[in-house]
C-alpha cells in the first residue's frame, strides 16, 4: 500500500493552515520536516508536523483540527492529492 507523507504548516497566531508539502517517501518528507523546523526554531507560532497515511482524506480525518475549508485547495495544491 503506497502512503503519503505530508508536512504541514500551521500559523497559531493566524490560525489557520499555510503550507502543505507532499511527498512520496518518508526520506523526501523527513528532510523538509527537518529543514522548516530549522527555518522556524525560534518562531513560537508555528507548527510543524510530518504526517503519513493511506490518503489525504486519512490525514484530514485525523488531524482535522489543521485543516480549515476556506483556504482553497489549490493554494495547497490538495486538489491534485484529492483527485488520486
């Protein structure tokens, strides 16, 4: 079974969603994981995750609480993961 490994940017003081990297393999996923926690180490309001599961709808199901419906699918490019 494939997997998707998704790296998810959440804004606390926006509180919202503001960047979403999928990737097709857990080496790919970890490395940006480790590079944006770099770039945010000292930024108390942002949340990095790397998630992985079957699908994205999996991934929205289980964290739903990053996830908001009025950011458009295409600025996180989800359209395309949906459509698979």
């Amino acid at each position: 079974m494939e997997s998707v490994h998704v790296v998810l940017v959440y804004s606390l003081r926006e509180q919202k969603l503001v960047d979403l990297q999928e990737f097709d393999n857990d080496h790919d996923a970890h490395v940006a994981y480790v590079a944006l926690e770099r770039e945010h180490l000292f930024d108390s309001d942002v949340e990095i995750v790397l998630v992985a599961a079957d699908s994205i709808d999996t991934i929205k199901a289980t964290h739903g609480s990053y996830f908001d419906e009025d950011i458009s699918l295409e600025s996180l490019g989800l359209r395309e993961l949906l459509a698979q």
